[in-house]
C-alpha cells in the first residue's frame, strides 16, 4: 500500500542548492520512496534562532511504501550522510529533513508527531508546501493552507522565492 507524505528540507550550510538536490536524489533511491513532486525553492530567514545565515527551504511530495517510523529513519539516515551534526538546538545544518505529513495520519510517538507540530505556523513550510499541495484544506486540521498564511502577511517577506531544482536532469531519478 503507498500512501503520499510531505517533507519539508532546509539547509544554511554549505553549498545549500547542492545539499537540497542531493537529499532529493537520496530520498528517491531508498526502497519505498518515490519522489513525485518537488516545489521551488525559497530563500528564507532564519526563524528561532536568528543569529545564522539565510536557509533554503522547499518541501518534496513523495509515494512511499514505508511506515511513518520507516520513513522518519530514512530522512534522518539521509541527513546523516549529507553531513548533519547536531550541536546548537535550531542552529545551523547542512540538511534538516522534516516530515510533514503522512497519508491523512495522526501520529504522536516519542519520536514523530506527525502532522509536524509548528507546521501551520511557518510561512517557510507553508509557502512551499502550498506548491505541492491540491488546494483542499490540510488533514487533521481541516484548513487550507492559505487560512494559515493570511494572518502571516508580515512573515512572507522573509520568504522569497530563489529558483527551482533541476534534479531530474540533474541526476536522474527512476533506478537511472
Ligand atoms: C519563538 C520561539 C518563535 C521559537 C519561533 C521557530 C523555533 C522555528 C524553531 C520559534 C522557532 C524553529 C529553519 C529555521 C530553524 C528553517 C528557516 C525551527 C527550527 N529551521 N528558519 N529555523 N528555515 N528560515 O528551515 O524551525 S530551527
Ligand atoms: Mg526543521
Ligand atoms: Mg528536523
């Protein structure tokens, strides 16, 4: 059975259009993972912890065969292997990779919770969310993602759009 889910990357580390076409092309080679639609990218500043240079953000739309807790282990076995430390909370990474959403699932482990909690308050999530999205208003909250921006009028000038990723020529997807 495959179900959609969303997840949200972000890097301010590095070659961050790089890392991001990288951690697209990682994501579609695991078993269980098709990469469907990816969504432009945005250069945004830094939230929570501001002292850190501009990210880029995008969210990818994936086909997947794996469980919510499957799926979690291989973003973070992907941000592993582009590079990412943990050291300062909300500092700066090479690659973050966050689920978003899983099928219409609620999800609240010790591990995951699924929809991401602060989703619906970040115009860095929502923005590009909104470019993969079919319009109807979100599971679990039923809201679109537009009744979520409205009130963030101020939050959208910290959100700019950079330029889209080319990673199908890039780097070929589908077992190329
Ligand atoms: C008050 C307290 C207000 C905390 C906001 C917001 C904390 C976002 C953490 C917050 C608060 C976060 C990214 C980022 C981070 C990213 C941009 C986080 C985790 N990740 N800023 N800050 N893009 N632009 O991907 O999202 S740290
Ligand atoms: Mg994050
Ligand atoms: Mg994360």
């Amino acid at each position: 059975m495959t179900v959609m889910a969303y997840l949200a990357l972000g890097s301010n580390m590095g070659d961050r259009e790089q890392t991001l076409r990288e951690a697209i092309r990682r994501l579609h080679g695991r078993p269980g993972i098709r990469v469907v639609r990816i969504s432009h990218v945005y250069e945004t500043d830094p939230v929570g912890y501001v002292d850190q240079a501009a990210f880029l953000n995008m969210v990818v739309a994936v086909e997947t065969e794996l469980s919510p807790d499957q799926l979690l282990e291989a973003a973070l076995s992907v941000e592993k292997e582009l590079g990412r430390v943990r050291t300062i909370r909300w500092g700066p990474r090479t690659i973050d990779i966050d689920l978003l959403l899983y099928s219409d699932d609620t999800i609240q482990t010790e591990q995951l919770m699924i929809p991401h909690p602060a989703m619906t308050e970040r115009a860095f999530v929502l923005i590009p969310l909104r470019d993969v999205w079919e319009g109807r208003a979100l599971p679990v909250y039923n809201q679109t993602i537009d009744h979520f921006l409205m009130p963030m009028a101020e939050d959208l000038k910290g959100v700019r759009k950079w330029g889209t990723i080319n990673w199908e020529i890039a780097s070929g997807p589908s077992g190329s």
